[in-house]
C-alpha cells in the first residue's frame, strides 16, 4: 500500500496529505489522532489496542506529537473531539 492519499481525518474531517504504508502511523496536523491505513486511499483511527501494541518509544514519540499539536490548536480552526490515546 504505497498510494497517495489527500483523505479526510476520520476523526475531525481535516484533509491528511500522505503515502499510508502497511504497518505505518500518520498523525493529524489538526486534532493529533493517530491514523492508519484502510484500504487503498482511507485511514481510520488507531485502536487501543494497536496503540498499546506499539513499542514504548514510538508511543511516547507519537503523544508528544498529538500533545504539541493540541497545544498549538491544530493547524486549522479547531472543530474535533480531543481523544486521548494515552
């Protein structure tokens, strides 16, 4: 899965500009959801589950990112639910 994708975040509808891999972690610049590949074109939320599953530094990295992009308000006018993944 190498496709480019200018989908939305499941999450708050912000579009995601990127190339989802199999495997990979795309964070939203707006809300800080953690995303992952569905299907050609399509991210969808990252489950608890698949969170806890991650090894701890790339956790820990991915929640200073959602934290700063919290902080920050997102880079876009902020509309979405706030999720926590921790």
């Amino acid at each position: 899965m190498e496709g480019h994708t200018d989908a939305p975040c499941p999450n708050c509808d912000h579009p995601v500009n990127d190339r989802p891999r199999a495997g990979g972690v795309t964070v939203c610049l707006n809300c800080g959801a953690w995303l992952v590949p569905d299907g050609e074109s399509k991210l969808r939320g990252m489950s608890r589950s698949e969170a806890e599953q991650m090894p701890g530094p790339v956790q820990s990295t991915l929640i200073k990112a959602s934290r700063l992009i919290l902080q920050r308000g997102g880079a876009a006018p902020a509309e979405a639910t706030e999720e926590d993944h921790e």
